[in-house]
C-alpha cells in the first residue's frame, strides 16, 4: 500500500542555473518527485504559488491547499 501525500512548492531563493520563478518552482517539485519515488509516495494533489514571496501568509495555492486539507 503506498502512502499518500501532496506538494507544494514557492518561488524561493534562485537555484543556481534556474533563472526564473517559474524554473525554481519546477526545480521544487522535480526534487519532491523523485524523493517520492523512492520513498513509496503516492501524489493526490499538487499547489504552487509562482511570484509569491514566503513571508506573504495568504497565497492563492497555499490558501487551496490548506483548504483541501481540511
């Protein structure tokens, strides 16, 4: 039985080579992918807030997330 979970992932600190939000953002999720992949992980669903800074509480793909939580 594999265990499930979700990602999300934020334009965050400039990944070297990855020069725009987009590629940091992409660079997240293909990290959390494969660490999925080797650890038995089944995604359900996916969020990312592209442009949105951490220190901001309220991000649209955050806010869904924490909705499709509940």
């Amino acid at each position: 039985m594999k265990r499930t979970a979700i990602t999300y992932a934020r334009k965050s600190i400039k990944v070297r080579g990855q020069e725009n939000e987009r590629d940091s953002v992409l660079y997240q999720l293909n990290r959390i992918n494969r660490y999925a992949e080797e650890n038995g992980y089944e995604f359900i669903d996916s969020f990312s807030d592209i442009g949105y800074s951490g220190v901001l509480r309220s991000r649209p793909e955050l806010n869904r997330m924490l909705e499709f939580l509940k």
